[in-house]
C-alpha cells in the first residue's frame, strides 16, 4: 500500500512531460508578467514589496545554482520568503538555473544591468486579479506537489 492510497490522494503524474510542462508554463508566465510590468526581481525588492502588500503576490520564484547553495544568507532569506509565502497563501517554486532566468528576464530596464534574479515575485496588476492560463498550471502544479509534501517543488526550465 503506498502512502496515496492511505491518504486517498491521487499520485503525482511521473515523467518527463509533466516536469517540462511545468517548466513551460513558468518561462510563459515569467515572459508574460515581465510585458504587464508585474514582475519584481531581487531578494530585497520581494522583500520589501511582500512586507508592504502581500495581498499582492500571485507567486514566487526562487532561484540558486550550485554555488549558492553554500551562501548561507541566501539560504537563511530563502527560509523566511519560504515561510512568508506559506503563511500568505503564495504558491512557490525553486529553479535551479539562474542563468536561464537571466536570458528570459533580462536585464534591468532602468539600468541594462544584471538583475539579482535569486527571487522573483508575480503580482497582479489590479483589483481583479490576473487570469493567466500558465499562472492556473502552475498552481495546479504547486498543488500536486503539496499533496505529495513537495512544500518547494524544482522546476526545470526549458532549453
């Protein structure tokens, strides 16, 4: 007997196209958010946008590569965005690849300089909300994966 069928839960679809699948739907929405204006980069601009609003964060992406994962302030800001977003209701994934997130986001506009890219947050950009069809996937996907204790699922962009 496996743990979902104690716990009446359906698995986590297995394979590759799922995962991509996800990794689409966040390259899609990341794009998508940049043209609204409704995406905020940097683990102190979250900070600060989380503290003042919070009602406003639709998501949150966190991102760190290999080398970062001995930066413990980092690690220590990951936990408490972590802990913020659960007690907020914020679906949040990790990436693995910030350098991808650099050739989909780009550089600041204000400046053309590199962007500190280890979180992003999406936001909605007015009262109603923001129905976008890759944001509904990956909620979904943030979902399956809490039901399996996933709290931070990885997702994997693609090439």
């Amino acid at each position: 007997m496996t743990l979902e069928e104690i716990h009446g839960q359906q698995p986590m679809p297995a394979g590759h196209d799922w995962m991509q699948g996800a990794g689409t739907a966040l390259h899609e929405l990341l794009v998508s958010a940049q043209r609204r204006g409704c995406l905020t980069a940097g683990v102190y601009e979250s900070a600060k946008l989380m503290n003042v609003d919070p009602d406003n964060v639709a998501f949150c992406v966190l991102a760190a590569d290999h080398e970062d994962e001995g930066d413990i302030a980092l690690q220590i800001h990951f936990t408490l965005i972590q802990a913020f977003c659960c007690e907020n209701d914020i679906d949040i994934v990790r990436v693995n690849d910030v350098a991808k997130l650099a050739a989909i986001v780009g550089p600041s506009e204000d400046s053309g300089e590199p962007r500190d890219l280890h979180c992003i947050l999406i936001t909605n950009p007015n009262e109603e909300g923001w129905k976008d069809p890759a944001l509904e996937k990956l909620n979904l996907f943030c979902e399956e994966s809490r039901n399996i204790n996933d709290w931070v699922p990885t997702i994997t962009l693609p090439e």
